[in-house]
C-alpha cells in the first residue's frame, strides 16, 4: 500500500515536470524577449542573429536563441584587452544576484540574475549569449587603449673616438591634455663610435619591452615604435709636416719618389693609427741640385692603418712641398784605340761614352775632349811625340765637364807602327832608328828611296837571285866558260866570289862595249855582272850610308855606264840603252811604254843620235854567242846570226840566236 503511493507520488512530480517544460516551451516560441542596452563607455553594442554580424540588427529574440553581440570600440580606445568579462547580461529589473524559481508558466525559466557571455570571434569583437525568457540588458566597458608612436630620434657627429648614443624620442598620437610622461630606454647595441650608420632602437616603453613596428599595449595605449639612426661622419685631417722626398741621381727627368712613412696628420685623434700613401712629387726641374723643391701631388693617395676608415683627407690644406737632392750621374768616357806610323803627329781616335741617360748625348755636355799620350796609363811617363819609339802608348782623355754628370776617364791604346813608304824597288818603312827597306826586285813607279837627316838606312835588306847558265844556255863565254850577265846598281858593297865578276866600261869601238873587271866592287856603283853559278844577293846591312845622288858612275868613248837605285820609268828610260837577256844591249823605245828600266840595275847613256844595238866584249873582243832579244817598238822578237848581227826571221837552215837561245833551223 505504501509502495504504491510513493509511486504514484513519483508518477505526479514527473507528469509536473514534464508539463511545466511543455509549458515553458510553448511561452518559448510564442513570445520575443528585448535585448536593450544598458551603460557602454568607450564604444558601442549591435545585436544580431547570425554569428557574422551581417544581417540586420535585433531588438528581441525568443527566449533559447542565441544572440550575438558586435563590440565596436570608439576612437582612442580598441579591443585590445577586451574579453567576454567586459560585457554584462542582466535579466531586465535583476540586481544581478542569483533569484529563486518562479512560476515556469508567467514567468519563464530562471537561473540567476547574470546571462552568461562567451567569445565567438574575439579577434573581430563578435560575442554569443542565449537568451533567457525574459528582457535582458547589456552593458560594456571597453579598455582605454590609445594607440601612439614612438620615434626614437636621429643622431649623428663627425668621428671623434668617443660612442656616439641618442636617449631622446618622439611621441606622437597622444591625446590633447594628456599629460602622461613616457619612461623609453634604447637597446644595448644603440651606439656607434667608428664612422659609419647603425640603428637607434628603443628597448623598454615604460618599463615594458617593444619589438619596433609591433604595436604593443603599454598601459592604456597602443605603442607602437619606430627606430632612429645614428650616423657618424669621418673625420677630415690635413698632412701638417713628414712627407720627404728621396734623393736621386740624374735621370734627365724631374719625377721624385716620396716618403711618406713620416707623414704628420693635423685633425687625427690621439692613439689612432693613420699613414697615407699614392704621394707623387716633382722636382722644380731635371737638373742636379741640393735642397731642390719638391711640388706634392695627393690625386692619388689613400688613407691608411687601422684608423684609416674614420678619416677622409682633405682637399686644401696638405703639405705642400719637400725637398730633396739630385746627384751627378756616372758618365764614362773612354778613348778609343788608334794606330798611327811612325814620325807622326800624336792622334786619336775620338771617345766612347757611357753612362748617358735616354736622349742625351755628348751634346749635352760643355767643351770637347782633349788628350794626352804617354807611355804610361798613368801618364806617368813619357809623353808620345813624332818621332817617339815604335810601340804601345796611351791615350788620356779629359777636359769634358757637366753639371749633370759625374764624368771618370778611361785611356785607349795608341799604336805607333814603323811607317810603311811606297818605294817601287821594295818595301820601306820607319822606326825610331831610322829607315827599314827591304829591296826585292819588283815593279812600279820609280821612286827615290828614302834615307834620314844623315843619308842613311837603319837597316837595308836587298833579295835577288842571279841564276847560273843552264846546259847549253849562256850570254856570254868567258875565259872558257858560259855565264848569264845581269846588271846591278846596289848601294852597298856588292856580294863576291867565285860564282860571280864584277864589270865596268872600259871602251866602245863601234857596236862592241868592251867591259873590264873590277876585283872588288863597291856600293853605289854600276856593275854589268857574269854569274857562272847561282848567285843569291840577299844583304841585310845596318846602318847603311846611302846618297841617292852620288851613285857612280863609268864614261867611255861618249858612252856611260850609270845606275838607279829608284828606277827609271819609260819616259825616262828611252833611248837608254838596257842588257837584253843576252849579251846584246838595246834601247829603250819611247813607243812601248810597258819597257822601262827597273831599281837597282845599271844602265848605258850614248849619243842622243845613236840608235844602234850594241853587243858586249870583255877584253878579248869576243864575239857573242848569243845575240839578246830586243823588244822592238812594235813588239817584234828579234833575230841574230852567231856573229851579233841582227837578220829578218831566218828562211835558210842554220844556227841562230833567238831570245837568248841558240835555235837551229
């Protein structure tokens, strides 16, 4: 019994509850709550019933919808802080505490006096409550968050070895009659010392840390800041004193080389470190010099060290000059060698320099050479004269001067070699000690051979070979035996023996020269010679004591033998009468020119009218076995019968002489 009416009991509070929820639902959708708005500060409140806001605001809502509240905050405020907390739901006529339950049928469901709020886009101020069965109001307090910069100020100054910081900034955005005074602190980095830019960050605004460019809420603003730059300018310095010129020797050009490593700079902060190079200078002029001017040019320098990037040189105001010294350069010069005969004046062969700069030649220098020649290289000896010995002297070059050159003297060989004299019987020339000839037979124009102040040869040598009468061959018979004659003119004694005799003039009869013997010959003397075996004349005399004018002579029946040392040429020779090559002695045609008479033989002078050919006799009036060619006029070879008489060309058999030979025909 008990147990059926506590279920019954049961069964009547579910029925009541289930009617009252019936109930509710059906006030629910039929009656529209308002949503008004209560106290906002700093922005205002939109109510709608989609979640984007986009539709048409509302009023009223039944009760279970959800509404959704757009939060807009005025200017100098924002949503930056701003949360469901900000915004209150209050049932209308609420105190806002918790009430108890009324009647679920007039008055609808209650919970309490607050309408829970929750965020539905925060981001976008967009905000969700459901609504009660009952006219709510809305309130809102919207955070004071005025948004502001703050500029960090620029700073800048010329290098001066010290940080350069800036602590100051401006504010801007900040309300009229706000008095607020901000606390900003800079970053540790925000300094600069060497020249150059860097940036001036602020770190702190009020003692809360900023990211530049970022707003930030900072109390009831907004900051956002902005960096500033710190620039440091170099610094410009003169070249008060220090640079010098080095000093060089003579180029011919005025370029310098600088020194600078001594450079002094006028605006440099102490304990930096500083040079400078790419300094270029010029002397005032080419020339050599000392304490010359020296014009500095700085087109091309640089800064240097480890300060250098601090400084910027300046444009006026350097040092302007140095000075410094140009030296002589070494010019050589050397004589050159030459060669001169004996007996001559002294001479050169001019000078080789060495030394001269591109361009520049002996013109360039004052005066010209003079020399000196001596024995020594030293000049210390003998000095050269004409007629100093044969041999080596040398040749001292000076006098040259220049203001430019720093001039050393080199000597050159002088050569004195024994003088060479053209002499057509031989060769001659000169030493100390005289005259050399050496007499060979030869040919040339006769010339007269030279002797000294004394008439004398310092030495004579005389080469010819008189060769003997081959078999069968001969000029001449004498005393039984054959010889070949020749004829000399020598001007010392003439070589003897048995090979050879010696003839003179004795007398003419007719055609027929007689000769007789001389036993001992002498110099200077013409000599018809019969050599009856090889004779070699080769003399070599010193000292030898020669006239050329005093050669003897022999005259006989208007006839003279005479002699030549020099030779006679055709012009002089013709009409003279010349041994053939044999016995025979014929004149000298002034027609054929190529016939003359050659040194050192003899020679016979007759009547100007006497045109005949003479034949040669010694003392026995022999007649000649053989008949000498004689070169006629025209050039005709002779022919002579055995008794010296001269024929046409024989036609008939028989012995003959021919070119002093006997032919038989």
């Amino acid at each position: 019994m008990k147990k059926s009416i506590m279920q019954q009991t049961i069964r009547l509070f579910v029925l009541l509850a289930l009617f009252c929820i019936s109930a509710e639902q059906a006030w629910a959708s039929d009656v529209a709550y308002s949503i008004s708005t209560g106290t906002v500060e700093g922005g205002t409140l939109q109510f709608y019933s989609t979640a984007e806001c986009d539709g048409d605001e509302i009023n009223s809502i039944g009760s279970g919808e959800t509404v959704y509240i757009k939060a807009t905050p005025e200017s100098g405020y924002s949503l930056v802080g701003f949360t469901a907390a900000n915004i209150t739901v209050v049932r209308a006529g609420d105190t806002g505490a918790a009430e108890s339950r009324r009647n679920a049928a007039t008055d609808g469901p209650e919970v309490g006096g607050k309408v829970a709020v929750s965020a539905e886009n925060a981001t976008n101020g967009i905000y969700k409550f459901t609504m009660p069965a009952k006219d709510v109001v809305v309130s809102a307090t919207f955070p004071l968050t005025m948004p502001i910069t703050i500029t960090a100020d620029n700073g800048s100054k010329t290098y001066d070895g010290t940080p350069l910081t800036k602590t100051t900034f401006t504010v801007s955005g900040q309300a009229q009659g706000d008095t607020h005074k901000f606390t900003v602190t800079m970053t540790a980095a925000s300094n600069i010392t060497d020249a150059g830019s860097t940036d001036n960050v602020i770190a702190t605004v009020d003692g809360v840390s900023v990211t530049p460019g970022k707003q930030t809420r900072v109390g009831n603003y907004l900051v956002t800041t902005q960096s500033g730059t710190l620039t440091v300018g170099k610094k410009t310095v003169t070249v008060a004193s220090g640079i010098t010129a080095k000093d060089k020797t003579y180029n011919g050009k005025t370029g310098a080389s600088i020194i600078t490593t001594g450079a002094k700079f006028s605006g440099k902060v102490s304990g930096d470190v500083l040079s400078i190079s790419g300094v270029t200078g010029k002397f005032n002029n080419k020339n050599v010099g000392t304490g010359k001017t020296v014009t500095l040019n700085y087109t091309n320098a640089k800064l240097g060290g480890t300060s250098a990037g601090n400084y910027q040189l300046a444009t006026s105001g350097n040092q302007a000059t140095a000075t410094g010294n140009i030296t002589k350069a070494t010019l050589t010069v050397t004589a050159n060698a030459n060669t001169i005969s004996y007996g001559d004046d002294a001479d050169n062969n001019g000078v080789t320099y060495s030394g001269f700069v591109s361009g520049e030649d002996e013109s360039v220098l004052d005066n010209a050479p003079v020399y000196e020649y001596n024995t020594k290289a030293d000049g210390s000896g003998d000095d050269y004269m004409a007629g100093s010995p044969v041999g080596v002297y040398y040749i001292s070059p000076s006098g040259l001067s220049s203001n430019n050159y720093a001039i050393t003297y080199k000597t050159g060989v002088l050569t004195v070699e024994a003088k060479n004299i053209d002499y057509a019987g031989g060769t001659v020339n000169e030493d100390e000690n005289g005259y050399n000839v050496s007499l060979t037979e030869g040919t040339g124009s006769a010339n007269p051979l030279p002797l000294d102040e004394d008439d004398e040869l310092a030495n004579l040598t005389y080469s010819r070979t008189l060769k003997a009468p081959g078999e069968g061959e001969g000029d001449k018979t004498i005393d039984s035996k054959a010889a070949k004659l020749y004829t000399v003119c020598l001007p010392f004694e003439p070589l003897t023996g048995e090979a050879v005799r010696y003839y003179t003039l004795s007398s003419v009869k007719g055609t027929v020269l007689d000769f007789e013997e001389v036993v001992k010959p002498v110099a200077n003397t013409p000599y018809l010679v019969a050599v009856f075996g090889n004779a070699n004349f080769t003399e070599n005399c010193t000292d030898v004591d020669v006239t050329s004018t005093a050669i003897n002579s022999t005259t006989a029946d208007g006839y003279t033998l005479k002699g030549t040392f020099t030779g006679l040429s055709n012009a002089k020779a013709a009409g003279k009468y010349i041994l053939q090559d044999g016995s025979k002695w014929g004149q000298v045609p002034a027609e054929n020119t190529a016939v003359y008479i050659p040194p050192f033989r003899a020679y016979i002078e007759g009547p100007s009218n006497d045109a005949r050919e003479m034949s040669s006799s010694f003392g026995e009036n022999a007649t000649s076995i053989n008949a000498l060619r004689l070169v006629g006029s025209d050039g005709t070879e002779h022919w002579y019968d055995l008794q010296g008489r001269r024929i046409e060309q024989p036609t008939k058999k028989g012995i003959y002489i021919n070119n002093g030979k006997k032919i038989k025909r």
